[in-house]
C-alpha cells in the first residue's frame, strides 16, 4: 500500500464529499493535532484522521437536508 500525503487525502476527501479542499485541509490538520497530541504510534494516524474528517463533514452536509 502506498503512503498517502496530506494533500492526496485532503484531495480525495474533498472530491467524495463535495466540500472545498481549503475547508478539508483546515478540518484535517485540526483533526490531525488532536489525534497526534501525545500519541505513541503514529502508523495509522493518517487513515483515522481521514475517516474522522469524513465522518463529521457527512454529519454536516446531513444536518443540512
């Protein structure tokens, strides 16, 4: 499996939920502070910011409908 780089998750969460890339970075390397705040392993970092950041863009645009 190839490493994924901040801006080639940032891009493919932005395209899945139609939400600007600026917001998605934004959530993303918030998301990634928390996450990383005195974490020891940081090998599957990446895919549990990535699935957070979706999961509370998903929450926004369902609270939108």
């Amino acid at each position: 499996m190839a490493d994924l780089n901040f801006e080639d998750v940032v891009k493919a969460i932005a395209s899945d939920t139609n939400t600007p890339t600026e917001t998605v970075s934004r959530m993303y390397a918030e998301t990634w502070a928390q996450y990383s705040d005195g974490a020891r392993v940081l090998d599957y970092l990446t895919v549990l910011v990535a699935k957070r950041v979706r999961e509370n863009l998903r929450g926004v645009s369902q609270d939108r409908h």
